[in-house]
C-alpha cells in the first residue's frame, strides 16, 4: 500500500508540471499576441526630465569685461522670467531666443558693479530649476577717451588720413587695434599705424595711395570695455562717417619760385611764390607730401625771437612745424624768383585769397626741391612721409590689416 501511494503522489506531480508548463506558454502566446508578434517586449524610453542651466560668465565670476557676452540658457527646457538686475535695481535690456531656451544680454553693463540673475528654467516634466546668482564686472584703475580729428559728416580732401587721439598711452594696442574697423565704398587698401604722441597715443589709418573722389567712409570703434592693459580700459564707443571731396593737389616745387593748384588732373591756378630761404635748417621748406589742415583768414604768427604776433591773411596750415601758405605782401616782390621766408609758401594778397577759397582740409600739398624732408618732428599729419610697406609695419597688426571692408552701395 505504501508503494502504490507513493506511485499515486509521482503522478500527481506530473501532472501539475504539465499544467503549469501549459499556463506559461499561454502566457508567453498572449504576451506575443499583444506587442504585434514581436520576439521580444518592446522597452518605452522615459523622456529626459531634467533641465540644465548655463550662464555666461559663469555664476560667482569677477573682473568680466563689461562688454562680454552675458546670457543663460536652458538645456532640455525652457525659460520664464529671466532677468539681470543691476545693483541699483534696473532690469539689464535683454532678448529671449524663439524656443525660449536662450536669454541673451543686449547692453553693455556698467564697470565695477555686481549683477543678479532671476528667474526659472521648467523642464520637460513641469519640474523647475532656478535662474540664480551674480557676477562682478571689472573695475578700471582708469578709463581712457578718444578724439578723432575729422567731424562726422564732414566732406576732407583725397589725403586725409583717420587720427584717433587717446587722452592717455594705450599698453596694449594689438587690442586696441582690434576694436576698431574701417569700410569704404569704393573698398580702399589702407592700414593703421601707430605714430608717437607726447602724453597719450595716436593711430591713424591711411589709404595706401590718395582716396579716390567721392568715396564714403565709416570707421567704428567698439573701445567701451576694451582693456587697453595697465588698468586701463576703453571709455566709450564711437562711430565716424565721412566722405571724400574732389581732388586739389598743390604742386610746390621750391626751385621754380612757382605753385600750381591742380583741381581733377586740370591746373586751375599756376602763381609766383617765395619758399624758405634755406640758410638755416629752421627756415627751410620740408620736402614731402604736406596735409591741410586749419584755415584762417586773419591769424597772428610768431617764430621767437625772430617775430612775433604778426598779422598775416589768408593763412592754411600744412604742417604743425608752423608752415603756412598764406600772402604776405612784404614778398610779394621777389616771388617768382626768389626764397626768402623762414619756411612758409608766400603769395599775393590776391592769389593767396583765390587759393584759399580753393582748399579744403586734408588736401595733399606735394613740396619738392629742398634739402630737408618732412618727418614726425614736424607736426601731427606726417603720414604720406612714410613707404607703404614701412607705413603697415606700424600696425600692431599687420597680417590681413590692409584693406577695408566695402560699404554697401547707396
């Protein structure tokens, strides 16, 4: 009986493998069944829930330049009430990208304040990050201001060159030189360099040859938080707009006692003239291309101790060594054969009057004949007194600073 029971439980035990065995491939067919008969069950990718926030400067950041990209964005999300607030509590102007991921900054901040970001990015799952924390901009030991020579708007002769005048030394003028750009319409080769100035610097930018007539010009300096290097940093922006006139060069040979006033390729004025007299390196009239740059009708001259506070009319500047051309009727004798002054051009009363009306500033003044050539210790515009290739050397950045870009057409 003990045997026949133990066959009985054995069979039993069969028979509930079977049946279990049949449940899981039921199991396993109707699984199939339900995912479109695929071999296995399909995995269902949680979407990314999390959103990440980046600023830039990066949150806690000091020294920033003021001018720096600032702006936050939010990875895998969105943004809502971002704001930069200055210390006095102003809200920093600012733009929100299309999708809302990206707030960007669009003014430049103040130097030597801390600024505050607020706001929320909401990720994909509603779940929401803060837009927090702060930054300090630069303080400058000190600012430094530009001058530029030209007006904007101004119409100037074909060899004018662009002078920027800083109120101090600029360190570092590679990144000065940076900053600033030219465009031209027609486009114009020309360069910067760099001339020495007694208390500040001084860049100019000069074409390669004369501006061509008509040509408009556009210079831009983007200097505010620039780093000019030794704590200082730029001042302002600006911009310069200008056009170049006609063409007038003055021909001033000094051995014919003569000057011709060439207007577009035609001479307009051919007059007698005295130069300087030559005896002493003082009074002798510089070689070279001279710059028109002042004009006065009465002006009261003095080279101590030879004279002093005398009244002469008619008077355009070409140099800061104290050249004029201008009439001086005590010559008026002896011009057209002879030198005699102590550097100036001397005219006519009349001729003087005529070619003043004709000059503009930035006209070329061409002198040749004399045995001293124009040079830096001669005043401020001694540009055309330079090679080309000497001239762009004087560049901080001479590689590809040579041509400016074109304006677009009117």
């Amino acid at each position: 009986m003990a045997i026949r029971g133990k066959r009985t439980n054995r069979t039993r035990g069969r028979a509930v493998l079977a049946l279990l065995a049949l449940l899981t491939a039921l199991v396993a067919l109707i699984a199939g069944c339900s995912n479109g008969g695929a071999a296995g069950p399909v995995a269902q990718q949680e979407p990314d829930a999390t959103v990440t926030v980046t600023q830039e400067p990066a949150v806690g950041a000091s020294d920033v330049a003021p001018s720096a990209p600032v702006s936050v964005t939010a990875s895998g999300g969105t943004l809502q009430n971002v704001a930069l607030t200055s210390p006095a509590g102003k809200v920093v102007q600012g733009t929100l990208s299309s999708d809302r991921s990206t707030y960007t900054v669009t003014e430049p901040l103040g130097y030597g304040a801390t600024y505050t970001w607020s706001g929320t990015a909401v990720g994909t799952d509603g779940a929401t990050t803060p837009v927090d924390g702060s930054f300090t901009t630069v303080e400058p030991e000190s600012v430094t201001s530009v001058t530029t020579y030209i007006a904007d708007g101004q119409e100037v002769g074909i060899a004018a060159p662009v002078i920027l005048k800083f109120d101090a030394p600029v360190a570092d003028k590679a990144a000065v030189e940076k900053a600033l750009s030219i465009t031209t319409n027609p486009p114009t080769v020309g360069s910067w360099a760099w001339l020495a100035d007694d208390g500040g610097s001084r860049v100019h930018w000069r074409p390669k040859s004369y501006w061509t007539p008509g040509t408009t010009v556009h210079v831009a300096g983007n200097l505010y938080g620039t780093d000019y290097g030794d704590g200082a940093y730029g001042e302002s922006d600006f911009t310069l707009d200008f056009t170049i006139g006609r063409s007038q060069i003055v021909k001033a040979d000094a051995t014919s006692h003569r000057m011709q006033v060439v207007r577009d390729g035609a001479t307009i004025m051919d007059i007698p003239v005295s130069y300087g007299e030559g005896n002493e390196d003082r009074n002798v009239t510089r070689s070279g291309v001279h710059v028109v740059t002042e004009m006065h009708e009465d002006f009261l001259m003095s080279n101590p101790p030879y004279y002093e506070n005398v009244r002469e009319r008619w008077a355009v500047r070409i140099s800061n060594n104290g050249e004029f051309i201008h009439a001086n009727p005590a010559t008026t004798g002896v011009q057209g054969s002879a030198n005699v002054t102590n550097g100036c051009i001397n005219l006519s009363l009349s001729d003087a009057e005529e070619y003043f009306g004709t000059a503009m500033y930035g006209d070329p003044v061409e002198v040749t004949g004399t045995r001293i050539d124009l040079s830096p210790a001669d005043g401020d515009i001694y540009d055309w007194a330079f090679d080309w290739e000497t001239w762009k050397s004087m560049s901080e950045l001479p590689a590809g600073n040579d041509t400016a870009a074109a304006l677009p057409a009117p």
